[in-house]
C-alpha cells in the first residue's frame, strides 16, 4: 500500500481551503444548524475541501510577515461568513414575515421555543420556516452553496480577499432585501386582520353590548390561519424565486470582494 506523500505547500494550500470551505459549512442554513453534529459538518467540509483542492490554484508567493499573513487567512473566514449570511438573510426575512403575521393573529402571548435558534418564536414563524426549509432542500439549494464553494475559487483566489465599497453596498442591498421579502410575505395576511379589527372596532362603536374581545381573539385566529392557506401558493413562488437567485447574490458578492 503506497502512503501519498503530500509537500509542505499542499498541505499549507489545504489548510486555507479548509478555511473558507468549513465557515461555509458552519454558516449555511440547514447543514449549519445548531441540531446538525459536528462530526458531520467537519466530515463535511473536509472532504469538501479535498475534492476541491486539486482546482485550487497556490497563492501568490510573497514576502509577507507573519502579521500580515494573518490578516489575509481572516479574510478567508470573511468570505465563508458572507456567503453563509447571504444565504440566511433570506430565511431571517421569511422568519420576520411569520414574526409579522403571528404579531398580528395574537400568537405572541404563545410563542414557543426553536431549538435551532433557542428564542421564542410564533408557530406561523416555525411553520414557515419548515416550508422554506423542505423547499430549500427541493430546489437542491444545498447543492447550490456546494457550487457556490468550487465557483468561488474561480472568481477569487486564496487569500485573495479584499474589503471593497461596493461589498458594504452589497451587504447593505441584501440587508434591505431581508425586509422587502418579509412584507411580500405577510402583506396580504397582515392586511386582512387589520380590515379585521376596523370592523371589530365599527361592531364595538355601534353594538356595545357584544364582548368584542370574546368574539376577536377566535375571528381573528380564524382569519389568519385561513390567509395564510389561502396565501401558501404566494408564499413558495417568493421563496422559490428568491432561493433560485442565491448563486447571482453570491457571484455579485464575490465580484465585489
């Protein structure tokens, strides 16, 4: 049985992909989740980091003290952290418009605990969360992010990361994003028990003798889990599309680096 032997630079070279491949791991939705165990994430992004290796080119051979050296092999970090974020910042903004609706229904007096994230969460925002979940895994957005670890190397070397304007802006663009997502999401359930609690608050003017809270709480369940059936359609169109543009943002970004 032949040992492989492996020089100094190979190993080096693997150490740096190793970097960039394992924040990605840890950083993406699903596969990063704190239920996920580690083994698996570390298996995961070693053996990643192996098929990769052979189309990684060595870095640039320079004279670079040790300070220096270090700085660069955090931006390899960097780049794993941004792309990992770019990718959650779509599941925040589904989080945030189940948050929305849940507000609205009057399920924040019955929040429960997600054991992926340990807060207090609505049981719309879980049940979303669920949905953008198996849709993630059906429109292969886990193979989407493997890609997006190969292409990365296409675009931007080893060590090759650099903090530019127009990947604060980037950042920014995204960040805003995350917001326009939620309001897509929420707009047409929030809306409904909004004319909801208008006519509640007419009945409550013109009939005082009805208990409008007795009457509300139910009717305004009732509303919301009806909306959001009627609205499931809406919901995975957004989340499809906005799964299926992830490989732009993060080409957009890696441009930008």
């Amino acid at each position: 049985m032949n040992i492989p032997n492996f020089s100094a630079g190979q190993i080096e070279l693997f150490f740096l992909v190793l970097l960039r491949v394992s924040t990605i791991v840890v950083m993406i939705p699903i596969l990063g989740e704190r239920t996920t165990p580690a083994r698996v994430k570390g298996g995961l992004a070693i053996l990643i980091a192996f098929l990769v290796l052979p189309f990684v080119g060595h870095p640039a051979a320079g004279a670079e003290d040790l300070f220096t050296l270090g700085l660069r092999m955090g931006g390899e970090v960097l780049i794993g952290i941004i792309l990992g974020f770019s990718c959650r910042l779509a599941f925040t903004g589904i989080r945030m418009a189940g948050d929305l609706i849940g507000f609205q229904m009057g399920f924040s007096i019955a929040n429960i605990i997600d054991p992926l994230t340990s807060d207090q969460v609505s049981v719309i925002t879980e049940l979303q969360y669920l949905f953008a979940a198996l849709l993630f895994l059906g429109v292969n957005g886990h193979h989407m992010m493997i890609q997006a670890v190969s292409e990365s190397y296409t675009v931007l070397p080893v060590l090759g990361f650099h903090m530019t304007g127009a990947l604060a802006q980037s950042l920014v663009d995204l960040s805003r994003n995350m917001f326009v997502i939620a309001v897509k999401i929420s707009a047409p359930v929030v809306v409904a028990l909004l004319f909801a609690n208008l006519g509640l608050g007419l009945i409550a003017r013109t009939v005082p003798q009805m208990n409008v809270f007795i009457v509300g709480f139910p009717l305004q369940i009732a509303i919301g889990l009806i909306g959001v059936g009627l609205t499931i359609p809406l919901f995975l169109h957004i989340a499809e599309s906005l799964f299926s543009n992830l490989p732009a943002e993060m080409g957009l970004l890696l441009r930008a680096m």
